[in-house]
C-alpha cells in the first residue's frame, strides 16, 4: 500500500482542488436538510443562545465515543439537528440507464479563476488591500484573499477576520494577530467565527495530508492545540451550524473481541468510530461509492451462443445482443502476451468492475486489453495520470494492429477536460465501453468521483495501479480502499520487474533491502556526510558521471528528493542544478529559455516542461511536445524549477535515469512506500546519494506508509456485496 503526504512533500505545497457535489446525500448530522435549525447568534460572533438540538447531538457523540450509548441507536434514532441516517443499503439492483451529468456538472467541479481586469488585478484586491493593511498583514495576499472570497472579500474581512485562514499559507498565529488587530478589545479565543474557521482550517490542513475526515477525537485533540478554550463547545457549534458532518464507520474487530449476548452468541454490532468530515470530500466519496455500485450492478454478460463470432451483426429488437460473445473473449485471451494478461481479459469479460494490481511491467496487461477489446469492436481506452505514462501505455497498445481511428491512450486530466479520448454523449456520459485507469493510487477521491459518475451504465471500468507505490497528493486512498474492501474480483500480476531496479524495488514493496549484483552500474549507491555534500555530488552526477558512465544525457535524468525545503530540497538541488545545466539571470519571473520546469495546470498535478521564450502574453513552455503558456501573473504560482522534484510529483512517470537524494534532515518524511516510489522511476539507472544511514533500512522494514482516514471502504462495503476470493 502506500503512504499519505509528508508535511515537507505535500502539506502547504499542494493545495486541494475545487468542490464537489455529488449525487448521494450526506449521511448525518450536518445535512442541508437541517440547516435550519442552527442555533440562533448573537452579533459580533458571541456564542449566542446553545440549542437542546445541538446539546444533544453534541452529547450523543460522546456518548457513543464513550460506550455509553451503542452506534446503532445514534445513527437509527431522530435527533432534533438532523435526520437519521438511512441503514445500509441492500446490494443495488440493475436499473435503466439514468442521465449522467455534462462535462460541467459532475461530482466534482474545479475552481475557476476570476477574470482578473485590465492591470492583471483581481477585481475587490484594492479594497482587500486596505483592510489587510489596517490589520497588520502583509499587501501582498490581496490578490489571494480576493480571489478565495470574491469580489466582497474586503468587507467579508472586516466581519470575520478568521476568514484569512481560507488563504493557503496562512497560520492560525497570523489569522489571530490580524484579528486582534481589526477587533481589539472584541476578539476573544472563544468567538464563534474563530471556531467555525479553526474548524475547517484544521479539515482542510488534514487534506492536505490526505485524509477525508477526522476521528472526532482528533479533531478535539487539534482544537485544544491551537488554544480553543473548550473544544467540546468548539463541536457543539459547528456540528449545530452544519459546518461538519458527523459519520460512523464500522471498524473491523476479530470475533473473539466482539461483545456477547446472553445467549452466549456473538452481539452483531460492529465496534465504531465517530467521524467528523467537510461536505466537500464526504459528497465526493459517497458519489464514488455510489458509482462504483452502479458500475457493478448495471453491467451484465451477453446470454448468446457460443458459437456466435465478432462478426456476425446482432439482431434488432428485444433482447439483441451488443458487444462480443464469451467465444470471442476467450480467444482473446488465448491470443494474450503473457498468462496475467489472459487472466485479466477473462475477469473484465464477466465483470463490470475489476481491480488490477502490479508493476512497472505488468502494465502491459490491461494495454493488451484495451487492444483486444478494440479488435473485437468495442471503444475501449485506457487512460495513465501523466503524459510520460500515456506515451508509455500508447507504445504497448498496438494501435495498427487493433484498427484504432483514434488515440486509445490518453491522460486521466485529458480524459475527463474533453480535450482526448472519446468525447461525451449527449447525457455527458464517456462514449466509451471500456475503460483502464492504470497509476490508479494517484487517484485523489475528488478526481475519482468525476472519472466515474463520468462513466455510462454497463460500461466494464479496470483500476490498475501498483499498490506499494504513494497515494495521491490530494485527499483519499481511492486504490487502496478498493482493494481492502474486496468488493469486486482482483487481479494481481504475477510479471515481475526485470534487471538490478526490478529486483531492488521487488525486495523493497516486501519490505527487505537487499544488495542487487549490478554488473553494468545500474545501481549505485553514494555516501555523503551532509547536506551540502549531497548537493554538490549530485549535481555531478547529474552532469558528469550518469551521462559518462551511463550514457544518459542530463535532461534524461530525474533528481527526486523528500521535500521542497531545508539544505537539500527541491528549491536547493534546482538553485544548484540551474547554475550548472543552464546558468542565466533568470529575468522571466526568475526563468530563462532552456529551462526545466515544473509547471501545475492543477493543484496536486505536475507536468514537466523546458522554458521555450517570453512573450507579452507570459512565459511559453514545452510540455512534452504541447505548447502551453503560462500567464505573466501566473508564473510564480504555477511554475517552480524542475530539474529535481519530489517523489508525490514523480509518481506516474519514469526516466532513464533517476538520482534519489536522501539528505540527514529528512529521514522522518521516509516511508517504504516513499522509498519504493522513489527508486523506481529510474529505467536503466538509479543513483541513490545517501545520508540517511539506517533510517532508510528502518523506513523500509518498519514504515510501510503513512496513514489515512478515510470512509470509501466502509461505504463499499455498505453497499456492494463481497466478492468469492
């Protein structure tokens, strides 16, 4: 499995993308539907009169937290704040084709940027401008604060200075200065919009870190740290207020550790926990819950004769059959490259739904599935979380050979813009019948939801990823919780990784670190003593011995590091890496031509791209063969230098050569999941500069990944039967 984000990797470097909305209702406290009956409030953000609703929702959740009061009662019984939560729903039945959303009107919808006026000014920055000055903050968030708040963000500011915590970056410490100093004698440590912004702050920072909600308790435990006086009343408010919704999520227990009843059987409550989560991301995962239950259940298998051939054209009428017979499956899979590509194409011919799991090389599996479900008549794509990945999927799928009259490899970004892939029908839903999703743990819950709600009814969707590799930069472990909840057929690769990095990264996903015989340098590994030794060897590396040794020029080797800061992140190695590849002024917002860059169309995606030229317009790029620009007030915000990035921005991707640096000060970012994403990225090549002495072996062995709480896998559970092993 894999890790969350590291603080240094992830958290306060990618931010999460635009809302969702979904198409399950919320289960629990906090629904729209109970949005009036928030209690009362005073003016000025006093407490304002405490509702009995909100008192005793508050008192329930303990209560249960407790084990004073069972789940089931608090989930089954009226409470005045909410509407009970409905039971778990029987596994869904195949229902008509209902319309899907338009390209705009999926679960999830990114945020777009306002239209900035003719200056390149966010329209309401210069009223912003003042009230952060009459408050002590720096003018320079004006543009940020206007565009996170809108046109009314000055006067927004002014009501509830806590809002400046909507502006990534931004600390709790700052957010409280700049309210004492617009409030005065008014601010108190107890106001209710201090709270309420705490609150979300703290869920929106747990994101970040790829959780899609908290244990109640945690989240208590995060309200007192940043000097809430009395973070049960903190939850009272914004649990009353509808600012969270409250979950329960059945928690696996052995049997003997489950209560007994007096009749000496097993009680058949589960133990559970109390979750605390924001609309955003609980509307996300239970749109993709739901899907993924609706892909499962409308899909169903041809009752034709297995005689029938791909060439014979169904009959019109009642009953006729679309899409090949089970004959034609088969000897697609008899015809299969390799025994797991068989096994592959026999599962994904009876299954609407089916997980995928392997290496580097077992992605040749579901491109020959894609192929063969082309040859047999049917659109199918397959879709990689990079550019680099697409090309590498397009060069496995023969495109010749299975009549393709368009591209059968696209990006997921590509997919889901319209800009590849099939298109949309007049419902919105992907004209496609077959769909590979291949890097799926770079799968963040939002961008998943939307893939799948984008999906028709009976369509056969593959999720294909490499399970030891990193999660997804933003919130969820969408792979991963599939997989635990086994609730379609999985099928895992039994292709193994070939050469020295295959077998290195091999040993590493159990767990070992082994020496690997290396006849042809494949491997090597450099000590240095610290940080700056690090940087200086490998810059060399890069620049000499790689493309001496190796044969691999500079721009074909990747540096990747645990974080952006201290005296060997990204910001360090690149400053170092520019001098030496590329030396130059940097007079286009710190850029020059020839540069390489890290360019982030989105938050939580990277694309790698060299710096062509300056316009008036902004700076051009070339990613990968695609001219992009870049707008001129864009350029700080979306470019960084790329010439070394973090392992979360490599995932998906590989080169010929990858140099993995492991400086001293950030052994606690190490994880096997980091180490094993990390090391793989290389093709024929990795160099690993190593100053982390036995926290790499440590990570390796003892820290498989860095957890995340999340509600996708009991909502699967909940809602689609188990699968046969």
């Amino acid at each position: 499995m894999d890790s969350g984000g590291t603080a240094s990797d992830s958290a306060g470097e990618v931010e999460a993308s635009g809302p969702a909305a979904g198409t399950g209702a919320p289960k629990g406290a906090g629904s729209p539907d109970a949005a009036d009956t928030a209690p009362e409030k005073t003016g000025g953000g006093g407490k304002g009169r405490r509702s009995a609703a909100a008192e005793a929702l508050a008192a329930a959740v303990r209560a249960v937290e407790s084990g004073e009061r069972s789940a089931a009662s608090f989930f089954n019984e009226p409470a005045p704040a909410r509407r009970p939560a409905p039971a778990p729903a029987a596994p869904a039945a195949p229902r008509p084709p209902q319309p899907r959303p338009g390209p705009a009107e999926g679960a999830v919808r990114a945020a777009s940027r306002p239209r900035r006026g003719p200056d390149g000014e966010v329209p309401g920055a210069a009223g912003v401008r003042q009230v952060l000055t009459a408050g002590g903050a720096p003018e320079s968030l004006a543009g940020q604060v206007a565009e996170v708040l809108g046109e009314r963000a000055a006067e927004a500011l002014r009501e509830d200075p806590w809002q400046l915590l909507a502006v990534p970056g931004v600390r709790h410490e700052q957010a409280d200065g700049f309210a004492r100093a617009l409030l005065g004698p008014e601010c108190r440590p107890d106001d209710e919009r201090r709270v309420r912004a705490l609150t979300g702050w703290l869920l929106e920072r747990a994101a970040l870190e790829g959780h899609t909600a908290l244990e109640s308790g945690a989240l208590r435990t995060a309200l007192a740290k940043v000097s809430v006086p009395d973070p049960d009343e903190a939850l009272r408010t914004v649990i009353a207020d509808g600012e969270v919704l409250v979950f329960q999520d059945a928690l696996d227990a052995p049997a003997a550790a489950r209560p007994a009843g007096d009749d000496g059987e097993e009680d058949a409550e589960q133990p559970v926990r109390i979750l605390l989560g924001l609309d955003r991301y609980a509307l996300a995962e239970e749109s993709l819950a739901d899907g993924l239950a609706r892909l499962a259940s409308t899909f169903s298998v041809p009752a034709v004769p297995a005689e029938r051939s791909a060439d014979d054209e169904p009959a019109d009428g009642p009953g006729a059959v679309h899409g090949p017979a089970a004959a034609d499956w088969e000897k697609a899979a008899a015809a299969a490259p390799s025994a797991s590509a068989a096994e592959l194409i026999r599962t994904v011919a009876d299954h609407g739904l089916v997980a995928h799991s392997g290496g580097e090389a077992a992605r040749a599996e579901p491109a020959a599935l894609v192929a063969a479900a082309r040859a047999m008549g049917l659109r199918a794509y397959a879709a990689a979380h990079s550019e680099d990945g697409r090309r590498r999927l397009a060069a496995l799928i023969d495109a010749d050979a299975a009549g393709d009259a368009a591209p059968s490899a696209v990006t997921v970004a590509g997919l889901l813009s319209g800009g590849e892939g099939p298109g949309r029908d007049e419902e919105g839903a992907l004209e496609l019948d077959v769909l590979a999703v291949l890097d799926a743990p770079q799968l963040d819950v939002e961008t998943a939801a939307m893939l799948v709600e984008s999906l028709p009814d009976g369509a056969r969707l593959v999720l294909s990823g490499d399970p030891g590799v990193l999660w997804s930069a933003g919130p969820g472990r969408v792979f991963a919780d599939l997989l635990a909840a086994r609730r379609c057929p999985q099928v895992v690769s039994r292709t193994p990784d070939p050469g020295p990095v295959g077998e290195l990264v091999s040993g590493i996903g159990i767990g070992e670190l082994n020496q690997v015989e290396a006849p042809g340098k494949e491997v090597v590994i450099v000590p240095v003593r610290d940080a700056g030794e690090a940087v200086h060897r490998t810059v060399q590396l890069v620049a000499d011995s790689v493309p001496r040794a190796i044969g691999v020029p500079p721009e074909g080797t990747q540096v990747i590091t645990p974080g952006h800061g201290g005296a060997a992140g990204t910001r360090a190695l690149n400053a170092a890496l520019k001098e030496r590849l590329n030396p130059g002024p940097g007079r286009f917002g710190g850029f020059d031509p020839g540069d390489r860059v890290a360019y982030t169309p989105a938050p939580g995606r990277t694309v790698l791209a060299t710096v062509v030229s300056a316009e008036a317009d902004g700076l051009r790029l070339d990613c990968g063969g695609t001219p992009v620009v870049v707008a001129r007030e864009d350029v700080g915000e979306l470019l960084r230098h790329g010439w070394a990035i973090t392992a979360h921005q490599a995932a998906g991707a590989r080169w010929p050569a990858a140099v993995v640096v492991l400086p001293g000060d950030a052994v606690s970012a190490l994880t096997r999941s980091w180490v094993y994403t990390a090391f793989s990225r290389g093709e024929r090549h990795l160099s690993v500069v190593h100053g982390a002495d036995a926290a790499l072996p440590r990570a390796v062995a003892e820290i498989p990944f860095k957890d995340r709480t999340t509600r996708l896998r009991a909502l699967l559970q909940a809602q689609v039967p188990p699968t046969s092993p």
